[in-house]
C-alpha cells in the first residue's frame, strides 16, 4: 500500500488554484488567489480558543517521562509564555514565576484522549442529551460532532483531574461513515469554538463490522453484511473522487460553479488529505480490507479504533502507517471483541507500529494512566522489556500523532505546547493521582486549591440546590 508523507502533518486549506484566462465573450475574469478548495472548511466555525497563562512556571526536581523515550531524574522544567521553555538541572525561576517543588513527584506531556464522546454524550446519561449518533443513514459524512457537544458536560472537568488535556470528539459507530470529530482543549468554554484545538485537522468517523449492519440489516436499501458494508465504502467513495474531480475540473477552467455538497465535501476532504480517517474496527481481517480500500482510492487511515485484534495484523499497521488506539482489557462484550489479548498494545508497539491507550468512556478518561499501566504490565508478563519512559507515549505523543497535532503537543520538548502534568508519584501506580495539571502553561487543576477545580454551571446549580435540601 502506498505510503502518504502528508500523514501526521498539520492540515492546510489545498490550493489548486491558476490564473484563469477567459474569453471576451462576456465570461468574467476570475483571479486565482480568489479560488481555492478547502473541502475541509477550516474555517467554517473557527476556533475562538484562548489561553494566556498568567505567570511562568518552574517544577524542579522531578522525575520527567519526556515521551520521546527519556526518564529524566531530578530534573526542572520551565514553562513560560504558553510553550516549554527549558528543561535541565538547576533552572532559575523568572521573579514572578510559580515554583513547584517537584521532588518524589513525576511529570509527564498532558493525556490526549483520541477517543471521546464527552459531550456528545454527556452526564446525566438521559435520552435528550444522547447526540453522538445520527442514525437516518449508513452515509451521514455530513454531520460534524461538534454541533453536538455540550459545553457543560460535568464530565470534562472529571477528566481534566485525570490528568487529560487534549481530547477527540468522534461522532459513535452505528454508520459506515459516521460524521467529522473535533479535537478540543479540555477547558471551560460557553461554546465548542472556545475549547477547538487551533489548527487540528478534522477526522471522519468510519465503522466497519457489527454496528453497521446491526443497525441498517433489514432496513431495504442498506448494508446488512460485512461485504454490503464494504459495497457501501467503495460506492461513497467513487461518488466523492468524482465530485473532487468537478471541482478541480472548476478551479482549473473555470465554467459552472458545481453545487455543494455537504456529505461529499468531508469525504472529499479525506481524498486531499485534509482530514483524517478514524475507523472504528475490530477484527484483524476487516482492517486489512480497509488499507486495501484505502489504497484503492488513494487516502490515508490515520487510526483503527477498539482494534482488539490489531495484534494480529501489526505488521500490516506499521507498513501502512496506521495508528491502533485500543482499549488495555476490554473485551468479550460481543463476538468481533471476543479473540483479545492483554498484551494488545504492547505487541502492536513492539512491531514499530503506532500504538495507544483510549477511552471510549466518560469514566476510564479519568483513569487513563492506569489503563496504560495495566497495558505495560500485560506487555511484561508477554515477555517485552517496557519501562515507563515507552509506556508513557501511549496516552501522550501517539495519540498526538493519530490526530495531526504531534508538531505542537505530545511531549516535553522545548517549544512545544506546555500541556504538562504533574503527578503525586509513578503515574502507572494505583496509588497516584494528578496533583496539578497545566494547559498552555496555565494552572487549570490543583488538587490542593478548589479554586482550581473547574466545574460546570450545570453541576454547580445540582450541587447547590442538593446541599440545600441536606
């Protein structure tokens, strides 16, 4: 299968525009810098995401997990402006800086969350709030998650105490072609533009297996087998080159403009490599198809998701570069999550191949540390030598990767993004919990100070009016 450089980069608008010169029989000049396609939107509902962080802040002395497989003992880490400034042994701190004494504690990137439905689905779990799947049609790439998520979902700033920065909101797998995700700081906001993460690509949420045909078996015209799924795919995906293949025929000579079309434009952002592809996938033989289909049509998968048998095709996935995001032991909860392993991860990981812990669950994103902790352990008693300093990139710089953003966040390096948390002690121990946890350099949660301890509108009024009664 060919393999795509654009992968992992940041996504841009597409130019494909030329100087058009047209006839004098009427047709108007159009100038090329006025034409472009960006079947991506970017800019459609911009992010309106902003953070300043009010002073520096140095953390000495403690254990740093980097994510770029270094164990730093004793270190310092100095954050200043938003980004990581310095990291080494004795750093000065700025006059106004916040001073963390960092000994016995360790620190690692922020947790980034590929897979969430937070806010889509949000607490309390009540029929009028469930919007994460738009069940009308094996086909509706037309949707964008966002336009579901609730801002107030108490279960953002349970998270966030988890020690999670950074999260993907997918739309959920009843479809062959779900809809777009977003990809959100994990921070108050009174709309999704003020929590968008600035720049991240979209992802398109596919589903192959169980979900599709269960949902649509029955339904007429409708996938109710594996093989009528995969007919489902490859005539979407015919229907979008062609219609890329309109508008490149448009930018180019000009004429008619085509009409949009808002299904084919996600799709067709996927073939000009402006979004990214998360595919909901179990069976190790069903992501094999979806790279040959993939191939077929010339785009890339970013990520399997749940991918409980990613184990047995991790070769394939580290030829093709794709992503596994799974679970460390779920499984058996129906027949395509029945043939697991617990070392699941850690053998995707020793194959070279692109491997990560996710959630699925508004409660395991608030453990996600350990979840990679029973992943490591799984690994070990397979036979594999990992320590921390590889685990770590499990939550942190993988996941960034699998979204598009792994320039800018992921791990403690200088200039990055500093989305950093710090830890009681081991974070792949049961007795650790997140002590404080920075976002863009500013303090969002402290365990020692409630003032530091985000919580909704929502739950505050609940909260209110039940100690009333008590």
């Amino acid at each position: 299968m060919q393999l795509h450089s654009r992968f992992f980069g940041r996504s841009i608008a597409v130019l494909l525009s030329t100087s058009i010169l047209l006839s004098a029989c009427g047709e108007k000049r159009v100038d090329s810098e006025q034409r472009s396609l960006d079947f991506a939107r970017l800019d459609a509902f911009p992010s309106t995401y902003s953070l300043t962080q009010s002073r520096p802040v140095l953390i000495q002395g403690a254990t740093l997990l980097t994510g770029t497989g270094e164990q730093r003992e004793s270190a310092d880490l100095l954050l200043e402006n938003g980004k990581i400034k310095e990291i080494g042994k004795d750093l000065k701190a700025p006059a106004d800086a916040l001073v963390i004494d960092g000994k016995g504690k360790w620190v690692t990137p922020g947790i980034i969350d590929v897979h969430s439905h937070l806010g889509d689905y949000p607490a309390p779990e009540i029929e009028s709030t469930q919007d994460g799947n738009e069940m009308t049609s094996p086909n509706t790439a037309e949707v964008w998650s966002e336009h579901s998520v609730w801002t107030q979902d108490p279960q953002f700033p349970l998270a966030l105490a988890g020690g999670v920065t950074t999260l993907q909101i997918l739309p959920g797998s009843a479809n062959l072609f779900g809809g777009r995700s977003v990809t959100l700081k994990n921070v108050p906001g009174r709309s999704v533009q003020d929590m968008k993460f600035p720049g991240a690509p979209y992802g398109l949420k596919m589903a192959c297996g169980e979900n599709p045909k269960r949902v649509y078996g029955g339904k007429g015209n409708a996938p109710s087998t594996r093989m009528g799924n995969v007919a489902g795919y490859r005539s979407a995906w015919i229907q979008a080159s062609k219609y890329k293949q309109e508008w490149e025929e448009y930018v180019e000579n000009g004429g008619d403009e085509p009409e949009r079309d808002l299904q084919m434009e996600t799709l067709a952002g996927v073939l000009n490599g402006d979004i990214l592809v998360h595919n909901h996938c179990y069976r190790g033989e069903e992501m094999a198809v979806m790279m040959d289909i993939a191939d077929e049509f010339d785009f890339q998968i970013s990520t399997f998701h749940h991918a409980v048998e990613a184990y047995k095709v991790a070769d394939l996935l580290a030829e093709n570069n794709v992503c596994a995001a799974m679970w460390a032991d779920w499984w058996g909860f129906k027949h395509e999550a029945f043939d697991m392993t617990e070392a699941n991860i850690a053998i995707v990981d020793q194959a070279k191949a692109c491997a990560m812990i996710h959630s699925d669950s508004g409660v395991s994103a608030q453990h996600l540390n350990e979840e990679v902790a029973k992943a490591m352990t799984a690994g070990r008693r397979a036979g594999f030598d990992i320590q921390p300093k590889d685990a770590v990139v499990w939550m942190s710089l993988n996941p960034a990767k699998a979204l598009g953003i792994a320039d800018q966040t992921g791990s403690l390096e200088k200039g990055k993004m500093a989305d950093v948390v710090v830890w009681s002690g081991n974070p792949f121990s049961v007795y650790t919990h997140a002590d404080q946890v920075f976002i863009d350099g500013e303090l969002m949660f402290d365990r020692a100070d409630k003032n530091r301890q985000p919580r909704s509108d929502f739950e505050l009024g609940i909260l209110e009016a039940e100690g009333e009664r008590l």
